[in-house]
C-alpha cells in the first residue's frame, strides 16, 4: 500500500492510539517511524511497529509515559523517558537543548529510562538544521562480544554527527558499531531471507548466513577491535553517564519478554560560533565540495537525504507482510 508521508504518519499515529500510547507520543513515535521508513531505514521504520506494540501490551514499554526535563547545571539537560518510546523523549531534548547551547557555547543532554533511540540521523540533522554541531550515542541491547570473546556484552551502540553547511544540506554521519545494524538482520529475518557470511557469528563464535542464528548469536564489529574498542566508549557515555542499563543488562527491543530495556542516550549541541567562528558553515560547504568534486565520492548523508525528498514527494510503500502484521493489531 503507498502513503504520502502525512497519510503514513496518521494511519501508523492511529495504530498507537488504538493500542492504548498517548496521542503526542503516538504521534512522535509515528513521525520517527516514517521518517526512518522515508530516508531508506526500513530495519528502523515499519517493521517496528508489531515489536513496539507487543512490547507495549505486556508492559515493557508505557504508552502513557510523558517525557520530563530537569536542567541539572546551565549547560546539562537531563530527560527522562519514563520507560516510554524514546522519540518524545528525543523530541523534548531537541525542543531544548539549542537555547542552551548557544547561552553557553555547548550543552549536554542525558536521556534516561528510555527505549529504542532509531535512526540517530534524523536527530542530529534537526540540531544541524538550527547551525548547530551535534553529536549523539546510545546504547542498546547486548548483541556484541568484546573483542576476542563469544558472549554479547555490548549494543551494536550507534554513534551519529551532523554539521551545518552553507546552502546545502547538513553533513550528516550515522554508523553502528557493528559492521552492519542490527535492523537488517531483523528485516532478513521477518522476510525469511539469508545474510552475508560476514554480518555476525552464531552462538559458538562461527559465522553464519541464517538471521535466527544471528540474532541469537554475535554481530561483528566494524574494523574488528577498534569497532569493539568504540562500542565500550558508548556504553560509558550512554549508559555509565545516564544511569541507563548497560546493553548486558538490557532486555532485548525485538521481543516482548523482560523488564523496559531502559536505556540511555547522550547528546552534545555545539554552536560553532562559540570561538567567533561566524563562518563555520561556509567553511565547511569548502570542505563538501572537495569531497564531491572528486569523482565517485560522495558526501556521508547524501543518499538518505535523497532517498528522503524522494519519498516526501512520491510516497512511500508499506510492504504486503507488514500490512497483515498490523492487521492483527
């Protein structure tokens, strides 16, 4: 079936609402789904729903959770999520983490009590939109072994960044730290289909094609030990800084069994005006055009961005499975 974007998000809005979520929240975890689905995220966007919303039945995650900031010192925000979607809590963070950062230069928003953080690009980009430099990390559920070992003790913990450019688009930078996310494994798996040799290893370390044994298994680290190395740094800045549980200790996001994963995301604003550097963003579009000026390179973002003012214009398509998934809702 294919929807314009606003028909996406009030038909996925509604589904929320029917199953009990608030209608703000409803509507910010339908807006975050659909423009995950938008910009080519599908292991982010739809095929989330049905886990969403089982998980919400058994009370894994609380569709009556309202997001609540405290600012802890001028430059620190602190948001918690409630055990509810993550994407409230998001949407509070970036409502006001700019005012604080240009009052001070730089700010400090700690998410807490939250659940799955999605396509960490979408987020970063919305500070980028308003001149600001952003960074951002979350944890997530252990699905990676430490470098060397066979037990999952880390997320595939994603780490994202975005910058403003002149006349142009944010430069946006959005990688797990396993070498492919997690979300495509799913989406093999609800399709029935085989993954790369080289995406994660089963349960006894050896690597494997079948997504069930995957997901029951080990992802492999991007760059092997130093993906490892940097996925640990995440778990400190998401979950050590938040109070958040680390991904050994969280409940998975794909099922409906456990406690709320509660989970921790960090976000640091910069203006980059901070040192006087009024040109900040002219300097960077210099620094985008000798990227694509060399031939077949491409500026990091582009193509969602692209594949996103495709679908803005054209729609988007909501494949037949996912459709009888929701159905049964």
């Amino acid at each position: 079936m294919k929807f314009t974007i606003e028909q996406a998000e009030d038909f996925v809005a509604s589904i929320f609402e029917k199953n009990g979520v608030l209608p703000k929240s409803a509507r910010s975890t339908a807006r975050a789904l659909v423009a995950a689905e938008a910009a080519g995220q599908g292991g982010h966007g739809f095929r989330r729903i049905a886990a969403y919303i089982s998980q919400l039945h058994v009370g894994k995650i609380d569709g009556k959770a309202m997001p609540s900031a405290k600012t802890l010192r001028p430059g620190v925000l602190c948001v918690d999520a409630g055990h509810g979607y993550a994407y409230p809590a998001i949407d509070l963070a970036i409502e006001l983490l700019p005012a604080m950062a240009r009052a001070q230069g730089i700010a400090l928003g700690l998410i807490n009590r939250s659940h799955h953080a999605g396509v960490m690009a979408l987020t970063v980009e919305r500070l980028a939109e308003q001149g600001l430099v952003a960074f951002m990390v979350a944890n997530a559920p252990a699905s990676m072994a430490p470098w060397g070992g066979i037990k999952p003790l880390y997320g595939t913990n994603p780490i994202a960044f975005a910058a403003p450019v002149a006349d142009a688009d944010p430069l946006v930078i959005d990688l797990a730290l396993s070498k492919v996310a997690r979300g495509k494994i799913m989406a093999a798996r609800q399709k029935g289909e085989t993954i790369p040799d080289d995406w994660a290893l089963d349960s006894q370390g050896r690597p494997t094609t079948d997504p069930n044994e995957a997901i029951n298994g080990t992802m492999v680290p991007a760059g092997d030990a130093k993906g490892a190395a940097l996925a640990l740094m995440v778990e400190v800045m998401a979950a050590g800084l938040t109070g958040g549980n680390f991904g050994f200790q969280a409940s998975s996001l794909l099922d409906d069994t456990g406690t709320a994963p509660s989970l921790g995301h960090t976000i640091i604003a910069i203006d980059p005006d901070i040192a006087g550097n009024d040109a900040f963003a002219t300097r960077l579009r210099l620094m985008a055009n000798e990227i694509e000026g060399q031939e077949n390179a491409r500026l990091p973002g582009r193509r969602s961005q692209g594949v996103r003012k495709h679908a803005l214009e054209h729609g988007i398509v909501m494949d037949d499975d996912i459709l009888a998934e929701i159905s049964k809702l």
